[in-house]
C-alpha cells in the first residue's frame, strides 16, 4: 500500500489504487488552488499519485495566472482564499470565455455560498474533511466529462467547417445544384441558382421543381421523378424559366439521381427546418454548347460562302421529298441552275467580286422560292431547287420563269465601279414521270441544263422536253 505524507491530515484516510500498466502517463491536466499549504499538496499528491498532471496554485491570482498560460481539464478550488476567492475566479473565468470545469473543496457550511459557486457553474463540491475515494471519482467524473464535451466541440467545430466548406465550395459550381424531398419540393439550392436563373433562392425552397420548369417541357416532370436504382442517374433537356433580362428560358441539362440513403437530411442552408433528400440533382446551362453544336451541324449541312444548303443536306432532302411524294401520290421538281459569264466576271474582276456575286445571286433566288422549297449551292456557279408538293408543270414553269427574271437587273459588286450582269440556264426534271429516284432526278435536271447551255441561253428546259419551250412574255 502507498505511503502518504503528513499532509494528508485533513484528509479522510483510505487506501488508493496503484498504477496498472493499461493506465495512460496521465489522465488530464488539473489545477488545484488552495492558500493551505497543507491541503494543496495533499491534493496534489493524490491526484497525481491516481495519474492527474497537477500544478498548485496558492491564491486566487495564481489560479487565473495558471489559466492564462496553461489548458486545464479541472480545476480543484477552496472557495475561501485570501484576496481573490474562489467566486471571484469563477467570475473572471466566465467572464474570459473559460469552460473548465471546478470542483469546489471548502469547510464552509455556509450553504448561501456554496449555492452561489453551484450557480456560478462549479461541476461539484466536496466538504472539509473529504473522503479521498470520493474526491477521486468527482475528479475523473468531471475530467471525463470535459474531455467528451472538448471531443463534441472539435468534431461539432470540424462538422461545421466541413458544411461551410460544402457550402462554399457548391456556391462555386457552375451548375444548380439542388436536392429534392419526396414529392419533388426543393429543399437544398445553391447559390448558383441566383445567377443563372435571376431568383432567390429562399423563395424556391419548399417549391415544387415544376416552379423552374417551361410549361412546354413540364410533361417530362414525372418521369424525372420516377424513383429508380440508385447510381443511375436521368439526364434530358430542358427549358428552364429565367428572371434574367431578355431571357425567358434556359436551355439546361437536367440530372436527376434517387439517393441511396432515404434517411439523408440536407444542411440548414435555408435557415429553415429540411425535410429528408430523395433527389439529387444538376441543372446545367448548355446553351452555348447547343450554340457550338448547331454551328458546327451547320457548318456541316451548309455552304460556307452563301449559307445554303450544300450538296449532302441537299440529297437528305430530295430523297425524304421523292418518299413522301412515293407515299401521298404528290409530285415534286427538281432545277439544276448554272449561271452564263460567270467565269469572265471571276476572271476579270477576282475572286473576292467572283465570292460577292455568288452570295447576291444566292439571295435573288431564294427569295423567289417557298419557305418548303430548297436552293442548295451544288459547287461553283451551280445551283439545285428543291420544289416539293407541285400541282402540274405550269407552276414549275413560273418559279422558274421568275427564277431567271430576278437575274435580269445588274448587279452591284464591292470594289467594283461597274455594273455586273450574270443570267443563268436552268434543266428541270419531274417526279414521277423523270425518275424514282434523288440521283436519277438530279442526273436528268443536269442533262436538261446542258441543253440551254449548249445554246448559250438564258432559258429554263425540261428533261425530255423536244426543242425549245417558248416562255411566257417572250
């Protein structure tokens, strides 16, 4: 059994347990304070001696000295000390912030006292003369507890930091970010939503998601809010409405994905209470992705130079036309347009005027035609039409009749003092009675352009037609 010292005269005697190998070098940091020589290092030595780090602190002031420069899991205080008391460090230590824990020793019996150190915060008190089994289970019971609440407060302090951090970082995404309860209400937004869609986001939370969607596109709602296996996440286009001037909607992304947890709860993020997350989900803004993918789809389908219609999308066109005229028992017309001195002008005058004709000669013709109708740059100075649904070959005849007369008048040409005239010889083939078929339409309208051409005439021919067909008007 462990010897004591004399200094534990006021101290009820009773055995103490000995140091086992599990126990740690210590348990904690205490302090104790007490003007009584004796009791402070009695105290002090059956706290260490039970595996407490222990300083002594002989008064009030050393007491707060101790706290200023040291961390403390207790402090172990007689109430009645010369100068600054025990209350009166209890009051500065609340008054600084502190939390650490006292245990009050002291031989008053003045119980107006003691209930005022209870209310000041002390954890616990113990008489003069004390019972050291007693004295050490309050001491390990108020170290214990301190360091659990030290442990709640750093991981409550980490989870904090961590929702911030989640925060922030969700505040930087370039996408709406959101979640979903289960019956479509929002109840996690980030900022995002402010400045791509223009609204607050406290005024979308608790609304249903349908609030966001175009009324065009709302009949996709349900089916994004089907719940189905986790990780597989739905993605479809949508029109999001916007409060951005000049923008009624958004042509976004929509990704929604069920969550695996239905127990999961979004952060306070709304100041407002959440309700359990059953979506998650992306809205992303693709409208300059659509922008890049129909320029480059239209770069693909279209003449660089003029804008119309090339070669490819040309023939989609004919073929799709010769099915459904095939179908409804329609008819259709094909043209196959060159245009006469077109080499001289690209001779005389260069290239650049030879590109500025063709995009004025482009615009003359197109606005001679239907907006069903197709004029397609072939290559060079070689233009097809398109002329779907005719009623017979009288009004293949007049678009090409004005076809050629939107020619007649001169054209002015950049850095080109003079005026420039250009006429163009057009072969013409029908459907059924020319071919079944796109190429063969097509192959037949250039034979029948041959023809004109051969003549040097600014004239319109049919395939199969004999000799020359007098125009109207001439």
């Amino acid at each position: 059994m462990p010897k004591y010292n004399d200094n534990l005269a006021n101290a009820e005697r009773t055995s103490l347990p000995a140091f086992t190998e599990q126990d740690p070098p210590w348990k904690g940091q205490v302090l104790v304070g007490d003007d009584e020589p004796r009791l402070r290092a009695s105290l002090c030595e059956i706290l260490r001696h039970d595996g407490f780090n222990v300083d002594a602190a002989a008064d009030g002031a050393a007491v707060c000295q101790h706290v200023q420069s040291g961390h403390y899991d207790l402090i172990v205080m007689n109430i009645c000390m010369p100068g600054m008391t025990g209350l009166d460090v209890m009051a500065w230590l609340k008054a600084t912030g502190s939390n650490i824990p006292i245990l009050i020793i002291s031989g008053l019996y003045d119980f107006t006292t003691l209930r005022r150190a209870v209310q000041m915060g002390a954890y616990d008190y113990l008489r003069k003369p004390y019972n050291v089994e007693e004295l050490i289970r309050i001491v390990n019971e108020a170290v214990r507890a301190q360091r659990n609440a030290s442990l709640q407060t750093t991981a409550h302090t980490a989870e904090r930091i961590a929702e911030e951090f989640f925060r922030r970082a969700l505040d930087y995404v370039p996408d709406v970010v959101f979640s979903l309860d289960e019956g479509g209400c929002i109840n996690f937004l980030n900022n995002r939503v402010e400045t791509l869609l223009g609204f607050r986001r406290k005024e979308l939370m608790g609304q249903h998601l349908s609030c966001l969607v175009d009324d065009v596109n709302s009949a996709k709602l349900p089916h994004l809010l089907e719940r189905r296996p986790s990780q597989k996440p739905f993605t479809c286009e949508l029109e999001l409405k916007t409060r951005i001037n000049g923008i009624a909607n958004l042509t976004c992304e929509l990704t929604i994905m069920n969550t695996e947890d239905e127990h999961f709860w979004p952060p306070e993020y709304s100041g407002r209470p959440s309700t359990p997350v059953f979506f998650f989900g992306v809205a992303r803004d693709i409208t300059e992705r659509k922008k890049t993918q129909e320029s480059i789809e239209f770069r693909a389908s279209h003449d660089s130079l003029t804008g119309l219609p090339n070669r490819s999308l040309f023939f989609d066109r004919l073929g799709l036309a010769v099915s459904q005229a095939q179908r409804y028992g329609k008819k259709l017309a094909t043209m196959f347009i060159d245009l006469n001195d077109f080499k001289r002008v690209n001779d005389t005058y260069g290239h650049n005027v030879g590109d500025d004709l063709l995009q004025k000669v482009a615009r003359r013709l197109k606005d001679c035609l239907r907006a069903g109708d197709t004029l397609c740059r072939y290559g060079g100075d070689e233009f097809t039409v398109l002329l779907p649904s005719l009623g017979d070959e009288k009004d293949v005849s007049a678009v090409a009749e004005k076809l050629l007369e939107s020619l007649k008048n001169p054209f002015r040409l950049r850095d080109v003092d003079a005026d420039v005239s250009v006429s163009a010889s057009i072969g013409i083939a029908l459907f059924p009675e020319d071919g079944a078929e796109a190429v063969a339409l097509l192959q037949r309208a250039d034979k029948a352009m041959y023809g004109i051409k051969q003549q040097k005439r600014s004239d319109y021919h049919f395939y199969g037609q004999k000799g020359p067909k007098a125009r109207s008007g001439t």
